[in-house]
C-alpha cells in the first residue's frame, strides 16, 4: 500500500506525521495524522484511535487536540482519520450534519451515498492495515475514543469489536443515533428507513442486544449545547446499568462541545487507555 | 474601557477567552485572547505575556500552544495579543513579513505604517492597562514570551522594562533585526534608514548599550528553516556572554518553527516563569 507523506514536524520527542493514501474502499483519497512518540529501534508500541465529530478532518485534533505530551509519556501511537470521503466528485448536502465531514462511521448502503460513504469499513479494516503496515504499533494492544459523531464512532466500533479494543471512551459522544436528531437524520440518509438496520450504529442499541464491554469512560460537559437534544448521556447510562457494563460518566460541570473540553480531559483518557493498554 | 467578550469557554478548570476593544494607540479594534485559571475569588494572579510571530493572530498559540494545563497548575494568567492593527482602512503590504501580521512590536515613525502600527505601545502601555482593570491579575508579577518576530518582541520589550518582567524567555527569537532580513526589511520600514534608530528594537543591540537583566531562557529548534539567515541565537549569546547575561539557550535537536515545536517546550516555559513569578 502506498502512503504520501504529506508533513511531520516533530514534537513532544516523537513525530507528528500527516499521510495520504488512495482508499480502496472509498474510492478517493484519504488523509490521517499519527503521532509516534520516541521508541526504541523496533519497538511495537500500543495505538489509540481517536474519531473525530461533525465538521471535523483529522486536522482538528492534531492541531487542538492536546494528546502529544500524554503520548509521549505513555508510548502510545495516537491515529486520527478523517471523518468521511472528501472531494468534488463525491456526493454531499448542504448541511454540516450529513455527507462531507459527516460520514457517521457507517457503511451506507443508499443513494447518492453508495459507494464511497463506507467509513465503518475504512476504520475498521483498510485503514488499521495500512496502519500496522507503515507504522511501529502492537495491533493487539488497542484502544478507540472519539468526539461527538466521533464519539458514536468510537462506542460502536469498540461494542462491536470487542476482542481489538482493549479500552474504549469518548468524549461527548452521541450515545444513541436512534434517538436523536443528527441520528435519525444521517442513518435515515445512509442505511434507509429500516430502523432494524441502524441498531448496529447505536451504541444503546448493540448493548441492549447483548454487545458487552470491561469497561466504558465517557467524559460529557454540562454546557454542551447539545446535551439534551443529541447527546443524551443518560440512555448509555441505563443501557450500561441494564446490562452490567462498568460505565464511568464524568459530567465535566460548565464545560461545552469544543476542543476546549476535549483538551482539558485528554491527558486523562490517554491515562486511562494506556493502563489498559499494557502488555 | 470597554471590552467586548469574543468567546469564553471553560478549559482546564478556568476560562479561555477572547475580547475585542478599540484601541487608542492604534486606532482600530484589537482582538486578543486571555487564559484566568481556576483560582480563590479575590486573589490577583502572576500575567505571562505571549507575543506571536509573523501571520500569527492571537488564535495560533491560543488553539495550538499547548498552555492552558502548565498555566493551571502554576496559577498563571495567559494573555495572547494580536501582531498589527488589521482592517480594510489599515496599511498593508502584500507580503507576510511587513504590515498586517507583522507589526515587529515597534512605534513606527515612516509613511504609510503611521499612525496605526504602534505595537510598541500597544503591548507596553494601552494593553497592560486595559489587562490589569478587566482581569484578576497581580501587575507586579509579570513575564512575557513569544515566538519568532514574538520572540524579538518578548526580549526588546522585556530588555528595555527590566523592572515589570520578573521573567523573560522566548521561543526561536529574532535576535537581531539588525543582522537579518527580516529585521533590515521591517525597520527599514517601519523607522526608516536611520539604523540607530533601530537599536532599541534589537535585543543584541539593547544589551550591548547596557540592558541587563537577571536571566533568560531562549529555545531554538535545530531544523528550524529560518535559523541560519534569520535568527541567529549565536548572536545572542556573544551578547549575553560579553554583558554577563545568564543565557539558558537549549537547542532542540530536529525541531522546527511550528507550534508542534513551541507546544512541546510551552509547559517548560510556563514553569520558568512561575518560579519567577512568585510573591
């Protein structure tokens, strides 16, 4: 597989690289940031994928994110993909919530969406085999969070791949796309109006039908303007209880929606995943 | 005064934000960014002043500098000012390194920068004042940074006001405007071909007539693109060396000018500060 590297700058000890490659499964170019902290010559170290949310390209947490000091402390591989196919021959809408920069960590299966909105497969399977390929990381030591769609992203990939993530969190996740505006909206778009067929991009949902985890940390602000009507922390907290799931929900009293947040409580999840993420 | 509030945001337990207000000194509106940490209600806070280089606006080291966790701990107030006036009706050059986003913290004196580009002032008198009524600060401990034409700016303005920075460092600094090309163009500029005009705007320069101050820390990375022609930390440290300046200047192997290499030295710096700043 070929990768174009598009910059690194090194920083915190280690690099900070932006890379291109031709998505086989999206049809178009892809870009992605991974940050390799200094390791020793040879050395597999753990990886831990972040998703971003609407609007986002691999670029926003790069950038604001916060996470290369807690890496480097950690030795710990950190992957940021964007969040959907880009480009002027690739479908979109008008509005943030749904085609470009919105691509939800689905594989649609609608028009004009077909064929190249397969983000649930890019990250699930071309992306961390380009990833093992080109990059010094332990596949067997794993961890997956997220913002907001990113979030949904993380849950759902971790709930439905249990045995590769060893540690899963997120950051102001949307908990359940079936309750929920932004939800209804983009998997109606994508998947088709058969709800039975958005269950397995619900994190609520794949609990409720039997999907089990060790452990969940979600980190929510209070000030989120969309707290009550997309976020809804409250539906992950009954389904995790519901089925014995370990959830930590920290409520991160007056914080919002924006990087800000993210990056007062990314050191902490950088934490959490690398105790979980040791050999 | 009157201070219009941009954005505020909670991150890292205290409040990032942005304000605008119309500036007498240089006659437009100025936006800049102030970090307060968490802290007893009363109490009067240490100020880091963070001066940012060529292009910058108050938005780079705010979104990608990577301080907020340091000044937290510390309990140091952050402010970021803007580099020039801006507007339609202010002067301009269509290159980066002169007028707008680069207004090399001098009071300029040649057509067509007069009378708006007054930096010099802004950041020495108008600002400081304006920052000590609207914020929960201690003026009587205050350091300043910057990077690149920031960095200049930190060490002429700290250089020249020994007794109101307990702490002076800077990130890749243009230490001598006179013996750069950046410098040449900018003051040439800005105070006309009268080179001992530029002297109090040259940190090599104001040492060698007699500036003295207890110390410095200066970070340069080694891969930085500018630092044969245009920076030149050798400079400053024959000048350090002849005044009997202590000079802490780290050369870090294979950075670069980027916030990837500020943001990795940033917390570094903010401790300096702090143990400068106490009562």
């Amino acid at each position: 597989m070929t990768l174009e590297t598009v910059s690194e700058n090194k920083a915190h000890g280690g690099t900070q690289g932006v890379f291109r490659h031709t998505s086989t499964t999206t049809g178009t170019d892809m870009t992605f940031s991974v940050f390799v902290p200094e390791h020793e010559e040879g050395a597999k170290l753990p990886v831990l994928w972040y998703l971003s949310g609407l609007t986002c390209t691999h670029a926003n947490v790069t950038e604001k994110g916060e996470y290369r000091a807690a890496c480097a402390e950690a030795g710990i591989v950190f992957v940021a993909p964007d969040t959907s196919p880009r480009g002027d021959a690739v479908a979109d809408d008008d509005a943030y919530d749904m085609g470009q920069g919105a691509g939800f960590y689905v594989d649609a299966t609608q028009d004009p969406w077909v064929p190249q909105f397969m983000m649930r497969s890019y990250i699930e399977e071309e992306l961390p085999a380009l990833v093992a390929e080109q990059f010094p990381v332990d596949m067997a030591l794993q961890g997956i969070t997220g913002h907001s769609m990113g979030g949904h992203g993380a849950l759902t990939i971790g709930l439905r791949n249990p045995d590769r993530f060893a540690s899963i969190s997120a950051f102001s996740p949307i908990v359940s796309p079936l309750n929920c505006p932004w939800g209804e909206k983009a998997l109606s778009g994508y998947l088709g109006d058969d709800r039975a067929a958005w269950r397995e991009y619900d994190a609520c949902a794949l609990i409720a039908d039997g999907a089990r985890v060790d452990a969940l940390l979600v980190d929510q602000g209070t000030a989120d303007q969309f707290l009550d009507e997309q976020l809804k922390p409250e539906l992950l907290r009954e389904a995790c209880d519901k089925a014995g799931i370990p959830l930590t929900l920290d409520m991160r009293a007056g914080y919002d929606h924006s990087y800000y947040f993210i990056s007062s409580f990314m050191a902490d999840h950088v934490r959490w995943h690398a105790q979980r993420l040791r050999k």
